[in-house]
C-alpha cells in the first residue's frame, strides 16, 4: 500500500516540473512571435498588452504587485 504523503509529494514536484517547463517554453514562443504580434488576434494582443503594463522597459524587470 503506498503512502498518501509521497503520493502528494511526487505530484507537486510534477507540478513544478510541468511549470518550469512551461516557462521555457514561454520565452523560447515569445521570441519567434518578436516582430511578428501584427498578426495575433486582437483579443490575443489586448491581453498580451495589458500583462505587460507591469514590465519596466527602462530596468528590464517586472515591477511588484
């Protein structure tokens, strides 16, 4: 019989596994679409720029919440 606990453990270290995957893949996206957002669907690049209102372009850093 397996313990609950481990169960649990093994699948948030999935979890975070699955999400730092998923960062990558996020900035590896994002630079093929640089120089190519003329072509995102509006609400696509409606979103995309309203999550970017909180990037400092000056720093180069995300600004806290």
């Amino acid at each position: 019989m397996s313990n609950p606990w481990d169960e649990l453990r093994a699948g948030l270290e999935q979890a975070r596994d699955l999400d730092r995957a998923v960062a990558q893949y996020a900035s590896a996206m994002a630079r093929i679409l640089s120089g190519k957002l003329r072509h995102v669907d509006a609400i696509v690049a409606a979103q995309l720029k309203r999550e970017l209102r909180d990037f400092d372009i000056h720093r180069g850093t995300w600004k806290g919440r």
